[in-house]
C-alpha cells in the first residue's frame, strides 16, 4: 500500500475490498497500475481543460 499511497492513490479512502485486490496486485500489475497512474496525472490539467470547455463530453 505505501508504493500506492507514494503514488497519490487515495489509500485511506480505499474500501477493504479495494484494499485486497490492490494488495494481491503481481509486482508487474502493480509497476502498471502505476506506471498508468503516472501518465494519467502527467496529462491532468489537459484532460481537466477539455472538461471545462467541452463539459466532458469527449470523456
């Protein structure tokens, strides 16, 4: 849970069952869920901008 909370994932906020899918996560899924999370928050802004002019829907 602490790579994920590193991450910026809402770890406290996560149900235990949420809990115990991430934490039965191979070292592979976890490295990709993060490596999404990543690129997700690296294009935040733009995909928030989108929102706001076309009120979201592209998304």
């Amino acid at each position: 849970m602490r790579e994920l909370a590193d991450a910026g994932f809402p770890v406290p906020s996560l149900t235990p069952e949420q809990r115990a899918v991430f934490a039965a996560l191979t070292p592979d899924e976890l490295a990709l869920v993060l490596d999404i999370k990543s690129r997700l928050d690296a294009v935040e802004p733009e995909v928030r901008a989108h929102a706001a002019v076309a009120g979201a829907a592209l998304f």
